[in-house]
C-alpha cells in the first residue's frame, strides 16, 4: 500500500499513538477513569456516593456522571462496555521493584499495577496489517460471496442486511455503495445505528441489539410468506 495512501497514515499514526499512551495505573478504578478522560476528584469518596461495585460492572448508580467525561474513544462508550473492558481486558500485576543502581542487590519489596492484557507492542503490530485496512473492492467481493444464491433455495436467497455506523469513520459512503452494488437484488435491508463511529457495539449495544431484531423479524416473516424490510 502506498505510504501516502490515507489508511497508510492513520496506520502508522495508531501505531505511534499505541506505542506512546498510558499503560500502567494504580488501580483499575483509576484506569476507568483515565479511559473516560475524568480528571480529579476523590475515587474513594466517589465509589462510595455512587454505590459501584468494582466486581464485573455491578452497580447501583452512575458514577460517571459525579464528574464530567473528556472527548477520549472510550467516553463514547455505553457505560456497561467500559465496565466490561476494564474488568476484563486488564490484569493487575504484583512483580519486584527494580533499581537503577548497576549491580544492586535484588529489591525486596514488590510493586503493584493495572495495566491492560493486550501489551502495547503487541496492539501496535495491528495497525500496519493489510487486513486491517482492507480495499472496499475486497469488501464488495466479500458481500457478493456471502449472498451467493449458488447451493440456496430460494427461501434463503436475497438474505443480506447491512448495518451501518452513522459516523464514516473507516467506512466511507462510496464504499457502502460498493458493497451493497456487488450484493445487487440480495440486499433485503439497511439500517444505520445512530450515535455510533467504528464500534457499534461498545457505542450503541441496545440500538444494535434492535436492529439485529429487525434482522431476525423480517427473515421470520419471508419463511412465513410475508414481504418485510427494517427501516432504513
């Protein structure tokens, strides 16, 4: 892909960004925190206002709005999606401290922090890949295998539903235009998920639970001889 391809920019972009962020916290609370980009405050006093418990995302109030979010990625986020990713998708960690002194005796005393399973060396490799930026061309092949009538009766042709975000993030308009033109007559519905950018699901999961439902509702109604589309 040519360097000054856009998609090689943003690549290389992300990957400078994940080499460079945070990745160590005192606490998981404090990581949230960080991820939402909520600055001050007493943890402790907040945790106890809000009635949260720390334990995989059980709550009895809302403490994000005790102080107010910053404009990170995360802060778009439906609240149950932050509370998932950072009870699952960090690890705390308890290791030796280490000195700077050359040939120093081992340290005795351990240190402890959060910090996220997926180690920055590890996520910034995913950036440069191909498969991550891959050409809507492909993609437009990819939506004309998948609603391939060959093998299909004819109750399971024409069963291809597009969902889309609302923000062209990383799918621009000519490439949904691509994808739905390699589909052709298969295309039976698609539905735009308001609010949300490249992550539908951590962004808006009860919209897209609903237009899944649209999904599921119009193939019961084709297999009872009804004609259904989900609204557009």
């Amino acid at each position: 892909m040519d360097p000054k391809d856009p998609r090689s920019i943003h690549g290389a972009a992300n990957v400078r960004g994940a080499l460079a962020k945070r990745d160590r916290w005192s606490s998981r609370e404090e990581a949230r925190r960080w991820l939402l980009g909520i600055k001050g405050g007493d943890v402790e006093k907040e945790k106890k206002v809000s009635g949260i418990s720390s334990e995989h995302g059980e709550k009895k109030g809302n403490r994000d709005n005790l102080k107010e979010k910053g404009k990170t990625i995360w802060s778009r986020w439906d609240e149950r999606a932050v509370t998932l990713f950072v009870d699952y998708a960090f690890e705390d960690i308890r290791e030796p401290a280490t000195s700077e002194i050359p040939n120093a005796p081992p340290a005795s005393s351990l240190i402890s922090f959060t910090t996220p399973k997926l180690r920055k060396d590890e996520e910034s490799s995913l950036y440069p890949c191909l498969q991550h930026t891959i050409e809507p061309s492909k993609l437009a092949i990819l939506s004309s295998i998948l609603s391939s009538d060959a093998g299909k009766s004819h109750s399971a042709r024409g069963n291809l539903h597009f969902i889309w975000a609302e923000i062209e993030e990383f799918v621009s308009k000519s490439a949904r235009a691509e994808m739905v033109d390699a589909a052709e007559h298969r295309v039976m519905s698609q539905q735009i998920v308001k609010g949300t950018g490249h992550l539908i699901p951590q962004e808006q999961p009860d919209a897209l639970a609903d237009a899944l439902y649209n999904v599921l509702v119009s193939h019961i109604a084709v297999a009872a001889g009804h004609t259904m589309r989900a609204s557009l």
